[in-house]
C-alpha cells in the first residue's frame, strides 16, 4: 500500500503531526491503544502544557534548537485547541494545566483531529523494517501474524524515547536514525529519582519539604520527598536532569530563610533548647532529629557560638549529598538526549541530509523540565513537522 505519509508512534507527538499532514497518512504503534503516556501522565489528568513554556525549560545540546517551533506553535495555540474541543481545564500551580476529568479527554481530543485530517491508524503493529530506495520509504509491519508492506514519501519517527519499556518505550527511533546516518547523543533517565546505596533515608520515608535542589549551576525550588530507596519530589526529578554520576547535588533545606540569622535570633529566645528541638520547630521533626544525629548536634542553643551557628546554618542551606544513581528508565518521566539536533531542521524537523525523513517529539535531543513542558514540545514539534509535509 502507498501511502504519502507514515509516522511511526501514536503518541503525543505523531498523533499531533497527524492531525496536521496533508494527503494519505498512516500512524502506526505496537500498542494496542494510542497515546498511553499521555493516559497515565499526571497522575490520569495529563499536564498538558504549562502556561510560562519557553525555550529556557528545555535541555538539549543545541539550546536554541527547540525556539522555532516552540514559537510558531506555542502552549496558547494547545490551549485554544482544548477550549475549542470543550475539555475542562484548570493551573495546579506553576503555570502546569491539568485535565478538570481525565487525560482520556486530551487522547479523543487528537483522535477527532486525527480523523477530520484523515489519518488512519494501525495498532498492535511491529515495525520489522524501514528502508529507503533512493525515492521513498518502505516500511515493513506485523499485524496479528500478518506482514504487510508499507511505502511512504514521507517517513515520520515518533516513536519517543526509552522511558518506562514496560509501557512499551523502544530505542526504535535511535536505531532508524542511526540506519540512516542520523547521529543520536548519548541517552540518559531524566525527571527520575534518586538512588543512595543502602538508603541513608530509609527511616525519613514519607518526610516531604519545600527545598532549593542544585546541580550543575541550577536550581529548583519544588518539595523534596524522602522515600524507602532514596529522593524524589518534583525537586529531585527537576535536578536528576541536570545531574551527572559521580556529582554531588546541593539541598538548600531552608529556601526561604536566613538560616544564620533564624538561629541566632532563637538563641535570644529559646537559649536553653537543645539544637535538635530548635531544628525541629523549621523543619519536618523526623529530619531534624536524623541530621542532630547525623551531624553530631548537641547541647543547648545558647552554648552555640556564632562561628558555630554559622557552620551550622551553611549545612542547612547547602547539604552536599551524592546519590549512587537513579531509578533508570523503569520510573523515568523522559530521556534526556536522542536525535542530534544538527541533523534536524528546526523549522520543519526534516533531516537535513534526507528529504521525507522527520523525528519528532521526545525521540529528539529535546528535554523538558517536569510541568507540562515535555508534552509542549510534543505539540510544537509535531506540528512544525505535520504542516511541513
Ligand atoms: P510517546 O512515548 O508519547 O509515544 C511514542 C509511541 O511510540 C508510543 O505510543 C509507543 O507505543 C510507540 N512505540 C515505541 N516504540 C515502538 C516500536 N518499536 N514500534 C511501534 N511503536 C512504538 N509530560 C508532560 O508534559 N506532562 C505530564 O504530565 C507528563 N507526565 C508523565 C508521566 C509519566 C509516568 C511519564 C512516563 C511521562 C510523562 N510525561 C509528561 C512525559 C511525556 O509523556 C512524554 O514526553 C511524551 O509522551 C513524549 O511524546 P512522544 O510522542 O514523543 O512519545
């Protein structure tokens, strides 16, 4: 069958560039439904973009890659889209919009769109083989102990990255970018937790706070949560991107406050309180008595000199910590790398060096931070490349 367009992947992004290709196109996923990160994303409501999305929220090796189609089609034309097809909406914080009922409203939603540009779509479909004779693109499948064979002018990967395989994620977009001299940077987990070998934690599980999380010169200021194998919290997936092995992270568990000036003050009011009951009335209780121990705190406040107040509040509001690792793509919300940039227009995200040949979405060496953002470049990215074709 010959089609004019095939886009390997329903998910976010091939469902959006979908919805925008012109003549005969055909989606096609091994899944047995379309777009099911999106089903699962924000806990069932999908934050489906953020308010305040720009080109600073993204990490790529090319940090001005993403500018092009995050401004020709940006977070206010998605909103438009979902206030056109009535779905309730509403800011959780930070600019982040969630679904009001379900992420199932956002998957109908590129359905209908899909379907009024015409877009068939092939589920429980194994993409066996991809090939390119010089003119057009020939894609082999198995279906239901079928195989069919595909030929496409335009070839469109869509098919993500490598987080969360048990849903299905692949490092098929790498292996058909590589197959056709694409390069693919290194990939890592990102947006993921923190692992510490023999959990130091373990007794803190369940304990969250408001922290400043810092790696690599960037900060987050977000809720860390202690869990039983080691950090998570929309303050340690933010930082996960930004952190290498080997490196420390730095946990400002007093954002807010001159922690220095803090104690001294309660040393005026509370002298005759043990450090670990002071700690406790500006932190969570169970963390301020695992770092009086952890950190050997004793005697009364007034006995503290300043140089020690000082020591002290330095702690507080840099606590160097160094995980093991991370949980991996078993929990990771992206893949941080993928499809150099370099290889990609940024304007249609055709490769360069083939004509018909487009990678979209997360596929791409295009990261978002957590909020929204990573579904944005889905929608921009899959757009750019649909109204290309
Ligand atoms: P996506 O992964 O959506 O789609 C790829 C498609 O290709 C899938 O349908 C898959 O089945 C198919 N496929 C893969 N390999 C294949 C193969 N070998 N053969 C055939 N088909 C294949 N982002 C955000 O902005 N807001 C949020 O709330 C969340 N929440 C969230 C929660 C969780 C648990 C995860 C794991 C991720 C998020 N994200 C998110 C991230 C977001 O889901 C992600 O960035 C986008 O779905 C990426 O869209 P893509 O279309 O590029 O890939």
């Amino acid at each position: 069958m010959v089609y004019d367009t095939i886009i390997l992947g329903a998910g976010a992004a091939g469902m959006m560039c979908a919805a925008h290709t012109g003549g005969r196109t055909l989606v096609l996923d091994h899944a047995k439904a379309p777009g099911e990160k999106i089903r699962i994303s924000g806990g069932g409501r999908c934050n489906f973009t953020n308010m305040y999305a720009g080109p600073d929220n993204f990490l790529s090796q090319n940090p001005h890659f993403c500018k092009s189609a995050l401004s020709r089609y940006t977070q206010w034309d998605f909103i438009d889209l979902v206030a056109r097809h009535n779905i309730p909406y509403h800011e959780k914080t930070l600019g982040q919009l969630f679904c009001d009922t379900s992420a199932k409203d956002i998957i109908a939603m590129l359905r209908t769109e899909m379907q009024a540009a015409g877009a068939e779509l092939s589920l429980n479909t194994a993409i066996t083989n991809v090939t390119h004779d010089g003119t057009a693109f020939h894609v082999t499948t198995q279906s239901h102990g079928k195989t069919q064979s595909l030929q496409t002018q335009n070839l469109v990967l869509a098919t993500g990255g490598k987080s969360i395989p048990k849903m299905g994620a692949s490092g098929l977009a790498y292996d058909i970018a590589r197959q056709f001299d694409l390069p693919v940077t290194d990939t890592r987990a990102g947006l993921v937790p923190f692992t510490f070998s023999d959990n130091p934690f373990k007794s803190l599980s369940g304990t969250a706070l408001p922290v400043r999380a810092t790696a690599s010169g960037t900060n987050f200021d977000e809720a860390m949560l202690f869990t039983h194998r080691g950090l998570s919290g929309p303050a340690m997936l933010q930082i996960s991107s930004y952190w290498h092995e080997a490196q420390d992270i730095s946990v400002n568990l007093l954002p807010d406050t001159d922690a220095f000036q803090a104690l001294r003050d309660k040393r005026k009011t509370d002298g005759r309180r043990n450090l670990s009951t002071v700690l406790a009335q500006l932190l969570p209780t169970k963390l301020a008595d695992y770092l009086a121990q952890e950190w050997a705190l004793s005697g009364n406040l007034a006995d503290q000199s300043d140089a020690s107040l000082r020591a002290l509040s330095d702690k507080l509001q840099n606590w160097p910590l160094r995980p093991t690792g991370t949980e991996g793509y078993r929990t990771a919300e992206v893949t941080l790398g993928g499809i150099n940039t370099d290889a990609l227009s940024s304007r249609s995200m055709e490769a360069k060096t083939l004509p018909g040949f487009y990678a979209i979405g997360e596929a791409v060496d295009v990261t978002g931070w957590l909020g929204g953002y990573n579904f944005q470049w889905a929608w921009s990215s899959g757009w750019a490349a649909g109204t290309a074709i």
